[in-house]
C-alpha cells in the first residue's frame, strides 16, 4: 500500500514511519514539503502523489499556544484537515485522522464512548472538533483516531518532562485532578497499522488500557525509573494554565474491540518499555 504521511517528523509520525515501513511504501512530509494549510498545494500534491490512503498525524498540539494562536490552531487543525479530506475526495483514498480526547468537556466520571457527548472546553479541542467534521462532510472513507496522552521517543512529552525536572529537584508538584490513559505512541502506530489493512471506517477511541491522573503517572515514574522524587498533588486551578483541561477524558476503546481488535496494553507495562528505553 502507498501511504502519505503528514506530520512524520512528529512525536506519532517517527513510529508511524518504523512500523509501516517496514511493508509499505511511504510518503513522508513535514510541513516543509506539504503545508496542509495551502488548500491548492495540498490538493495537488496528494493527486501527483496518489497514496492509496492518507495519514495525517499533523497538528498544532500546543493546548496553551493555541488559546494564544487561535489563527494558527484553526488553520492547523480545522481548515488543514478540511483540505485533506477535499484532496483524499479528489483521488478516491482513505483519510486516517489522529484526534483528540480533548473533543470532550471532562465532566464523564465513566470511559468515554466514541459516541458520548462532545463539548471541548479549549481552543485546541475545539479546532481539532472542526476537522473531524470537516471530514465527516467530505469523505465516506475515513477513520477519525482520538487517543490521549500521547508520548514517544521522537519530541516533548510528559515522561521525558518529568525524568528531567527529577536530576534537579527532590520535590515536584502535579495536577492530581485530571484523570485519563497515557499512550505510547508505538503501541499507537501498531494499532494504526491494523485498522488500515480493513474498511471498517469510522470514529475510534485508541489507547493504552487502563489510567491513571498526572499524578499517580508521575509517581509511578520515578517509581520504575528509581528516582527519589516526591510527587506533591496539585489541583489544576492551583496550577494555572492559559488552556482549561478535561478533568476526565479516559476513553472508552468500544468500536475498536467490537471490531474484533486485541485491546492495546496496560499503559503501566507501555511505560515501563519506553523508560527502559530512553534511560
């Protein structure tokens, strides 16, 4: 299969590219060589290109930046993922779209399904709900991916975060109030791999099984990583923020597993890999 990768220089974009390297042939692009947000450049390159299914793990996914950037986030996250979909109409392909569960308000107080109550409260959720749409208006063949929390070894994350903050300091301070499912973003790019080889398109929840709040992640941490750290718990209003954060956004894996997909792994057994890894 052809497939057109944007955003490949990314966190998700580095696994994609490892996994699905490895028996398709690949298209690569960074915003240099495609920028989405040109609708007439976008178009025509997918149609010279003419990938049997397009990927895009572009995203402006700053959440602070974005209430800062409100421009850039709507032009990243909503109209470039419009001239995606007007592209992928053009030559008949498939759109793989990541999103987010940020798409939700975080007042669920159970996992949330694919078909639960939208209503981001941020300007990233918000711009990342408009290119789902735009698809949804678009194209028949698509699949809309949220997932959540995402870290990897390519980019910032969480993780990497937290190890540095532990070589200069005994204590740190994290948000305890927010509660959702950390994922690695190579078990994420596995699970990716899987559901392109099928038609079974549609919205899916992916990530790691089980969660955990910031806290109880960072804690454990330092736990596999045998730093003497201690974590002090911090309510979210205590740390102030320009964006506001589901305080609940664990979301439910439903289509995925009824698809008849092997759920992917606890994130605590996901996480000890990536320390092992990194450290």
């Amino acid at each position: 299969m052809k497939i057109l990768i944007t955003g490949s220089n990314g966190m998700l974009g580095h696994d994609l590219i490892n996994v699905l390297g490895k028996k398709h042939d690949l298209v690569p692009t960074t915003s240099k060589t495609l920028d989405i947000t040109d609708k007439k450049q976008t178009i025509e390159y997918i149609c010279d290109k003419k990938p049997d299914i397009v990927i895009n793990s572009a995203a402006y996914t700053d959440v602070d930046g974005c209430e800062e950037n409100q421009d850039l986030a709507y032009s990243v996250n909503a109209q470039g993922v419009r001239n995606l979909a007007l592209a992928c109409r053009e030559i008949d392909c498939a759109l793989l779209h990541i999103s987010t569960d940020y798409v939700f308000d975080g007042t669920a107080t159970e996992p949330i399904r694919e078909d639960g109550q939208i209503g981001p409260i941020s300007v990233y959720g918000k711009s990342k709900l408009e290119g789902e749409e735009a698809i949804q208006e678009i194209l028949d063949k698509y699949f809309i991916v949220r997932t959540a929390w995402l870290y990897g070894i390519n980019g910032r994350n969480f993780p990497k975060t937290m190890l540095e903050l532990a070589e200069n300091h005994k204590e740190i301070k994290v948000v305890y109030d927010e509660v959702g499912s950390p994922t690695y973003t190579l078990d994420l790019a596995e699970g990716i791999s899987q559901l392109i080889e099928t038609d079974y398109y549609g919205i899916y929840h992916l990530t790691n099984s089980g969660h955990c709040s910031w806290c109880e992640f960072a804690r454990y941490i330092f736990e596999i990583s045998k730093k003497d750290v201690e974590v002090i718990p911090v309510t979210a209003s205590e740390f102030a923020r320009p964006a506001p954060r589901p305080s609940y956004s664990v979301l439910e894996n439903r289509n995925w597993i009824e698809k008849g997909f092997k759920p992917l792994r606890n994130y605590r057994q996901a996480i000890n890999e990536y320390i092992e890894l990194i450290l």
